[in-house]
C-alpha cells in the first residue's frame, strides 16, 4: 500500500487506506506493549512478547498485520536500523581489546559450528544451497541485549566471562552481518565464486573500518559543535540522520543498510554525547523496533509452523544451535573461568537472529515452513537462556544501574529493568 494525496485528504468515515493505516498501528502498539509486559512478568525478554503480538496480528489469526504492506514494512526497515544503531552504541572496542584472544576465539567458534551445523541439517533435511546458507547464517548470532541483561541481572557482567560473552556476542554479530551482505547479494543475482564472496566480505569490511578511521576524526568535533545548538533533541536528531546517512552509503558501496547504521553506532561510542544519543534513538525504538518485531511475528504462518518438516527442521536447529554455542563457551582452553556460562551466554539468537530470518523470507529464500522453523530456534533458545544461566551463575547482587545502559539495545529488547529484577531476586531467595 502506498499512501497518497488523495488518501491524506479523504473526507472523515471514508474507507481511506490513511484510516486503515492508523487502526493497524493503534493495533501493533496495544499488543505489543500489553505482551512485552506480560513477557516480561514471567521473567522473559520484552521481545518474546512482541513476537507473540505480531503472530495474533498477522494473517494466521486477526489478520490486521499485513507484513508485505509497503508503508508497514518501511516502518519495520526503520526498526531494524535504529536497532542495528543501538548495538553499535553498545559496543566498546577497546574494552573488548582486554578480552581479545579469548573472545575472539569463543566467537569464531560460535560462528563456525553453528553455521556449518545449520547447513548440514538443512541440506540433509533436503533444503536447497542457498536457503541452507541463510539458515546457518541466522544460527551464527547471538542477542546482545539479552545476553547483556540477564548477566547484568545475575551480577555478572562486569566478571571476565561477562566481558568474554559480550566481546565473542560482537564478533558473532559483526561475522554474521558479512555473511548477511554475501547472502543478500547472492539473493540478488551475484555469482556464488570463491572471488565475489571474498570481494563482498572484503567490501563489507573495509566499509566498517574506513568509516570508522574517517568517523573518529571527523565525528567527534562535528557533535561537539551540534551540542551547542540549543534547539531541544537536535543533537539525537542529527545523530539517528548520521545513522541513516551511513546506511545509504553502505548500500551504494554494495553492503547491507545494517552495516552503515552499526558502523554508526560504533563511530559514536566513544563521543561524551552516546547518552545523549542513545536516550534520543531509544525513544524513537520505542515505537519503531516493535513494529519490526511485530512485522517478524505477522509473518509466521501458523499452518505451516507446524507440519512435520518444520517441527522437525526447527527441532534440528535448536540442538545445532545450542551445542555449538555452548561448545564455543569451551573453545578458549586456556580460560580458568566459567566456560559452561560463556556457552549458555552465548545461545540467544534473539533479534539479531530475526534479522537473518526476515531477510531470507522477504527476499522469497525461506518458504513459510523453514522461517517458521527458524523462528521456532530463536523463541526457544532465547527462552531457555535466562532461567539456565540463573542456575549455571554464582549468584552476586544485581549490577549497578550505571554498569549497564538505562536506555539502550537491552531496554528496546529486554524490557524496563525495573520489572525485570523483581522475578530475578525472587529465584534468587531459593
């Protein structure tokens, strides 16, 4: 649907597709809103809520979300890249520097067994090439916010295994958003050869590193001028324009849109104005990164989630899944800690993982039964997660509220850490 003038101007009562749009998104915020709460009252991330929202929205029950509409979907790209902007607003380099080695090899791992296992599964399940690749790629990630949250909760975040998952959780991601542009350029007609997968990487990549070589110049005196202009929200205005500026450029060098609004992030973490900034983009996520999860939710087909390929194709997954991040946990042997924390850390797909699946559906790579066995992975390994690390984790008191973002990638996902805490002391008490 495409919203015009004739639609802006209707007269009142009319059947406009304005109104339409208005009663969808009344709609999609009640429901989210009202079942991220829900979600997290038994102690589960707010985006599990949503997920459940966007599903009664969509066509397989109410039929009120229309995930293809091209107005719904252009607010749900926006999620997307507020929320790939967040990550990288999250993510402190040098910080991981100090864990380097070790998460460095617990990522690389976890990308590479989770990635190889989702494609054997699949081809051995009878699934094509290219849909198997797109299915290990969305094994490779791991959530973040999720991740981070529940740490934080358990007083764990700042331990060395705290740093380890965060440190390992980047990596995955960044690995997973080349493999993410390789794939989406093999969706558009590239010829799969040794060289255009090396050239793609090479061109992903080098887009991160050169824009944040030129960004951590440029950037910073930029911001500092912006922070003198008195008009009130100019300045995560200018920040969420920057984001969405590097996304554009990232597609005219042939990337991905997420990679321009993460290498964004990545450029503003070190500038004194991140809070700032990041108080501005999570204000704006409030709205848009639900309408993404929502849009994810719609297009499952309940029908299809449950035949018997995508039960057992989703039940492969989840075993592939979980044993090769946990395995990833125990790939630095030279770690003296936690290695079964680091592992279980490490399993929620989360968001990011819904950003693999959503691209091979819309693309017209997954059917309707392999992304509903995709999302059957991401719902249950992001379920199991903090309930299992409550049982693996010395119990310590909940870290600082200055430790972790009070507005940022865990609030948009997790939820208010407010609500979060309370199911937490309560299993703490046993």
């Amino acid at each position: 649907m495409s919203l015009s003038l004739p639609m802006l101007l209707a007269a009142p009562g009319g059947d406009s597709g304005f109104e339409h749009l208005l009663v969808v998104l009344v709609a999609v915020i009640a429901a989210t809103k009202l079942f991220g709460e829900l979600a997290q009252r038994i102690g589960q991330p707010a985006v599990l809520g949503e997920l459940i929202a966007g599903v009664l929205l969509g066509g397989s029950v109410l039929g009120i979300f229309n995930p293809d509409d091209a107005v719904l979907h252009a607010l749900s790209e926006l999620g997307v890249l507020i929320l790939l902007f967040q990550i990288g607003l999250h993510t402190d380099l040098r910080a991981l520097a100090k864990v380097g080695s070790t998460a460095l090899v617990a990522g690389l791992v976890g990308v590479v067994l989770p990635f190889a296992g989702g494609i054997v599964v699949s081809r051995w399940m009878g699934i094509e090439m290219l849909p198997a690749i797109v299915i290990g790629a969305a094994l490779t990630a791991t959530s973040i916010g999720i991740s981070a949250r529940v740490l934080s909760d358990l007083g764990q975040l700042k331990t060395s295994e705290g740093q380890v998952v965060i440190g390992a959780a980047v990596f995955d991601d960044v690995v997973g958003l080349i493999i993410l542009s390789i794939v989406a350029s093999m969706v558009a007609g590239a010829d799969v050869t040794i060289g255009s997968i090396t050239s793609i990487s090479a061109v992903a990549i080098g887009f991160v590193v050169i824009a944040i070589a030129l960004g951590s110049v440029t950037i910073p005196p930029l911001f500092r001028l912006v922070e003198n202009v008195k008009v009130t929200g100019a300045l995560g205005t200018i920040a969420l324009g920057f984001a969405l500026l590097l996304a554009w450029l990232a597609t005219q060098a042939g990337s991905a849109m997420i990679i321009g609004a993460f290498a964004a992030g990545l450029i503003l973490h070190p500038t004194p104005q991140r809070k700032e900034i990041e108080h501005s983009a999570t204000q704006l996520g409030y709205f848009f990164v639900p309408m993404f999860f929502a849009s994810v939710g719609a297009s499952v087909d309940l029908a299809a989630l449950v035949t018997r390929d995508a039960l057992i194709v989703g039940s492969l997954l989840i075993v592939v899944g979980v044993i090769g991040k946990v395995l990833a946990g125990f790939a630095p042997w030279w770690f003296k800690g936690n290695k079964l924390l680091i592992g279980v850390a490490l399993v929620p797909r989360g968001e990011v993982g819904l950003i693999f699946a959503k691209l091979g559906l819309a693309a017209g790579v997954l059917t309707a039964e392999r992304f509903g066995a995709l999302m059957l992975m991401v719902v249950v390994t992001t379920f199991m997660t903090p309930p299992l690390l409550g049982l693996i984790a010395k119990r310590g008191s909940p870290d600082d509220e200055s430790s972790a973002d009070k507005s940022g990638i865990d609030d948009l996902v997790v939820g208010s850490r407010r609500r979060n805490t309370g199911p937490q002391r309560t299993v703490d008490k046993r």
